[in-house]
C-alpha cells in the first residue's frame, strides 16, 4: 500500500502577494475609523496569520490606541470590504510554483490537498478565484469554521481531520511565525516561504525557501517520511 501525503496551503502571503494589499486597507482603516495617521506595514507583523481582528489589534498596541470589541469588529469588517475591492479592481496573480505544485499534486495519488486560512472564507475565496487555485477540490478551512486562530493548532489539527490523515503525515506551507507555530503544535511539518518576512523569523520551519519554485512532491515527501 502506497504512503499517503497531505499538503495544506496557507492562503494569504503564500498562495498570493496579499500581504501589502492587506497593510494598504488596514492603514485606510485606521485613517478613516480612528483618525490614526502614521500606520505602517510593520506595526501588523504581530498580527499576521492570526485573523483579521488580531490583525488591527497588534497595529492598536503599536499607536497606544484603547479599541472596544465593536470597534475591533468594526475596522475588521471594514477592512475586509476595502480588500475585496481593491481585489476586484487589482487582481493578484498566484506566486510562482504555487499553481504548478497543486497541479501534480492533484493527479498524483499518494496526495491529498488542502487549504488552512485564518482569513473568513469569503476573503480568502476572493483571493483564490483571483490566484485561479482549484479550491473547489480541495479541502477548504477557513477561520470561519474555527473558533481559533493561529498559533493555535485548531485550523490544521481540522485540515488533517478532513483530509483524513494524521497530523504528522500532512505537511504545511506557511509564510509566518505564528502559521509556522499553529503547524508544529498540530503536529505537522512546515516548510516556510520568505514571502512577508524574513528567514530569521521562520527558523522553527523544517525547511525555509524563497519560493514555492523550489519545491517538488518529492521535497514534501522527503519532509514528511522524515518524521
């Protein structure tokens, strides 16, 4: 009996470039919302990966700014209708190697493919529509289905369950610290991409890479035998 892989893609920052359209709208956010000028795409970083209201919370810290939950809920959603029509109006294209390597793993039958976004679904749908992954094949969890996000391992712990397989026979492809975290304390392997940050910051990852490019069926294979 032949061994079973599963792969999960994280969406934003790995699938797509979203990450400075998502610092774009959420500085609009606080301009608009709060009258915070100065908001940079640094002050999120301790947000990434984790949904979008943890998302403007670590800017918040970073101005010394008191938000309710209201407010929080608030700018989220706000934020959201920005992105879908920045979206609408400036498509992004998939990074390189993310097309190709969902392809072969789709005929290859040792494979099961998933998507694990903190993102809501109707977001992170918009994204993979514009990115043209078949996500429609695929197992498809978004932070809609969980009631937590990152670093938490419930999204990829969810993944795993669905694609049928242990934790430790799906490995996970993520472009931030906390994505990297929720992977390992699932029990999945990771390889990390230097999409939105540096390498220095994805060091916990069993592999880092500049691009998806760079990576085969056989490299997720390897990573995962090797567990």
């Amino acid at each position: 009996m032949s061994k079973l892989y599963g792969l999960i893609f994280d969406v934003d920052g790995v699938v797509a470039d979203t990450e400075a359209a998502n610092a774009a709208v959420s500085i609009r956010v606080f301009a608009d919302l709060f009258d915070v000028t100065g908001v940079q795409r640094a002050d999120f970083e301790a947000g990434l990966g984790r949904g979008a209201e943890e998302y403007v919370k670590a800017a918040a810290r970073v101005h010394s700014l008191e938000l309710t939950d209201p407010q929080i809920a608030q700018a989220a959603r706000l934020r959201q209708e920005y992105f879908l029509k920045l979206l609408a109006e400036q498509p992004l294209p998939a990074y390189p190697g993310v097309l190709e390597l969902i392809d072969a793993a789709e005929v290859h039958p040792d494979f099961r493919l998933a998507i694990a976004t903190s993102s809501t679904r109707e977001k992170s749908q918009a994204v993979l529509q514009s990115a043209c992954v078949p996500y429609q094949r695929m197992i498809y969890i978004t932070g809609s289905e969980v009631t937590n996000k990152k670093p938490h391992p419930e999204l990829f712990q969810l993944a795993a369950r669905q694609l049928e397989l242990p934790p430790r026979r799906c490995l996970v492809i993520e472009d931030a610290p906390n994505g990297i975290a929720a992977a390992h304390a699932a029990g999945c392997p990771c390889i990390a991409v230097t999409n939105t940050t540096v390498s220095e910051n994805l060091t916990p990852a069993e592999l880092i890479v500049t691009s998806l490019a760079h990576i085969t069926l056989d490299t997720v294979a390897q990573l995962i035998d090797s567990k």
